[in-house]
C-alpha cells in the first residue's frame, strides 16, 4: 500500500466520524499536499490536485434568498423573485457549471436570464431566454472577448445545460441535454477570475427581466475533471 493509499484510507475513515457532526449549511475543505478532501451538509467529495471542487450549488446554503421558494431542492422563481452570492473565483484549471431548468411558459416574450456571473463591463457570463423567439443565449464577455450565442426553439421543455471550461485548449463549450451546441476559445480564463456577484433568476449586466420557472439542479465546479 502507497502512502497515498494510507492517506487516502485514513481519511475515508475520518470522514464516517465526520458525516454524523455535520450540521446544515456547514461545510469544511482540508488539503494535504495534492489531495483534498470536501465536507458538506448535503455531499461529502474526495478531490485531487486538478480535480472538481464545488463553488456553489443550488442547495449548499450559501445564498441570500431575494423572495424565492427552495423546497426539496427544487427553486420556483415567479419573474420578480431570484437568488444571489458573492465572489465566485473561477479560471486558472478547467471549470463546469451545469443546471437543470424549466421555464414557464406563459410568458416567454421577454428576455430572462437563467443565471448571471457579474463582475463589471470587462468580466460577465450569463445563460438566458431571449423571449419570443424561445431561444436559448449564451452570453460572454472576458479581457475583451465578446461573443453571444443563440440556441433556438428550446425552452418548451424541460433541459438540462452544462457549460464547459477547458484550460489545455481555452475553449468554452455549451451543452444541452449532453449535445455540444457552442465552443469559442475564452482566453481570459486562463488566469483566476473573480466574480464579484452570481444571480440565480436575475441579471444586472444590460437590463432584463427576471426568470420565471423551475430550477431543479444548479452547481458551479472549479478545477472540474472527468477523470
């Protein structure tokens, strides 16, 4: 046996004892060498160097909750209501964020941005229905890199998205239902990048409408891995 191996059991052991103290909304990060270890009140990850660590999800606790309705971890927006945090740090390794989402249907003629990553003019990602055309739009603005993507005649179902961040070739690629739908090369993320604010429901960069529908899975990954 490695002492890698050694590690890696003796912590798996230390998690049993841990799982039975945590409390809701809790969570605690522990890192030795290359290898950390996540503890949350809903999921307890194992994660490497390079590997996925959980930033914010849907259900960790982590939001101020502007007149939203979370039950059973599912989020029911009513067009005025949303979620939001602060200082989402991504970029430097690959990152994901994914979702699951259904939106109402009996008003899509304006423009409702699923979820906003916001920090100013220069630094913004945002996912949103463009109304009465029932497209899906992936907007992105990062060190000058602006590009906007469109998906049409999505939204009358219920979908899921991923987005993808990949560092080796600096692309981001949009995923719905696991069909890659958009890649561009995002340089900018190559580097740590701090979002000062993330809207769930609800954008500030150009004016919209707030979201009106069913989310029921959203999770942002740094350092996301498939291995």
């Amino acid at each position: 046996m490695t002492g890698i191996e050694m590690i890696k059991n003796a912590l798996n052991s230390y998690i049993e004892k841990l799982k039975a103290q945590l409390i809701s909304n809790s969570a605690l990060r522990i890192k030795i060498n290359n290898y950390e270890y996540v503890f949350n009140a809903d999921e307890i990850n194992y994660v490497g160097d390079g590997a996925e660590f959980l930033v914010a999800g849907l259900t960790d606790g982590g939001w101020t909750n502007h007149g939203a309705t979370l039950s059973n971890g599912v989020l029911e927006l009513d067009g005025a209501s949303y979620l939001s945090r602060e200082n989402i740090t991504l970029g430097g390794r690959d990152f994901q964020i994914r979702g699951k989402v259904f939106e109402s249907a009996s008003d899509m003629i304006q423009r409702r941005k699923i979820f906003e990553l916001y920090t100013n003019d220069d630094l913004n990602m945002s996912l949103y229905s463009s109304g009465a055309g029932k497209n899906l739009d992936l907007f992105v603005n990062c060190d000058g890199t602006l590009d906007n993507y469109a998906e049409p005649a999505i939204l009358e179902k219920e979908y899921e998205f991923t987005i993808v961040w990949r560092q080796d070739s600096m692309k981001l690629v949009l995923y719905v239902d696991d069909i890659e739908i958009y890649s561009n090369r995002i340089t900018g993320f190559s580097t740590q990048r701090t979002f000062s604010q993330l809207y769930l429901g609800a954008g500030i960069y150009h004016s919209n409408s707030f979201w009106k529908g069913t989310i029921s899975a959203f999770k942002i990954f740094d350092g996301y891995s498939e291995a």
